[in-house]
C-alpha cells in the first residue's frame, strides 16, 4: 500500500477541492482501506467518520479517479435490518467479482438511498469524487462481500461519539 502520509495528502486534497473543512483533529482520523487486496489505486477507499453510534453513522468519503468500493451488502445484525446508506457509483464494473449493475450517476450534489441488504459497489468518475455518507450504525466487520479474498477485518470502522 502507499504510503498513509501519501494517501492522507492526497485525501486532504480531494477535501479542499469540495470545499469540506476538515479539522487537524479530523485529519488524524483519516482511515484508509484496499480492503487486503493491495491495489488501493483501483479498489479502496478513503474515509472520515464523524460519529458512529448504534443508532447513526456519518462519514466523508474520498474515491480517488476511477477508484472502486467493492461490490458487497450490509447484513442484518442482532435482528436489526442492514445498515442504510447513501453512497455515490457510476460507469463499467471493474474485473472480478461484481454481479450487480444498475447505473445510478450522481453529479455534484447528487444523492441516492440503498435500502438495507442490497448489494451495491460505486466507483468514482475520472476526477475522483468526495461523498457525504449518512446512515444507521456502520459495524464494517459484519459486511458481506462479493470478493472472498476480502478481508474485511481491515475494514473495521470504529465507534465514534
Ligand atoms: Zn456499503
């Protein structure tokens, strides 16, 4: 993986470019991830979480120019439904493991719902992109990829009040 001081760079510049503010205490909690399959250029993502409670999750996002969330579905836990979120995708599906396409391309300010359990991946267009993520608690660990070779306990996203 790149170097994080590289990738947080790079994130901070997508930041500045939508105008988000970012705080130097909120710079610290930048969490990258390639999701264990060592190409974060194509497949990853780059995150900021700004609370994650058992009843809300907000995050900033950051897709790098053509950069890929894999193809996966947030389960139900402890019976409650899947998470919900709303997250940006668009243009051809990378090689491997995705079975989902049903084109929803948002433009600046653009906003969409996932309702839970559905299986959803999104790519940014060739600039990149920055999405807004709000939805119920975000427990990465229980989520449900396509690709078995994901590990997706690196993908684990902390609790944060
Ligand atoms: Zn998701």
């Amino acid at each position: 993986m790149l170097e994080q001081s590289v990738l947080k760079q790079r994130a901070l510049e997508f930041f500045k470019k939508a105008d988000i503010v970012i705080t130097k205490e909120e710079e610290s909690l930048i969490e990258f991830t390639d999701f264990g399959l060592g190409d974060i250029e194509n497949t990853g993502l780059e995150a900021i979480v700004y609370v994650n409670t058992e009843r809300r999750c907000a995050n900033e996002l950051v897709l790098f120019p053509n950069q890929t969330c894999p193809e996966h579905y947030h389960p139900p836990i402890d019976g409650k439904e899947g998470k919900e979120e709303t997250p940006n995708r668009a243009v051809e599906p990378p090689e491997g493991a995705y079975t989902v396409f049903h084109e929803m391309i948002l433009n600046l300010g653009g906003q969409y719902t996932l309702p839970p359990c559905t299986k959803h991946w999104f790519r940014a267009g060739n600039e990149g992109a920055v999405v807004s993520e709000f939805s119920t608690q975000s427990r990465g660990e229980n989520d449900i990829f396509t690709d078995k070779r994901i590990d997706v306990t690196g993908y684990k996203q902390k609790e944060r009040k």
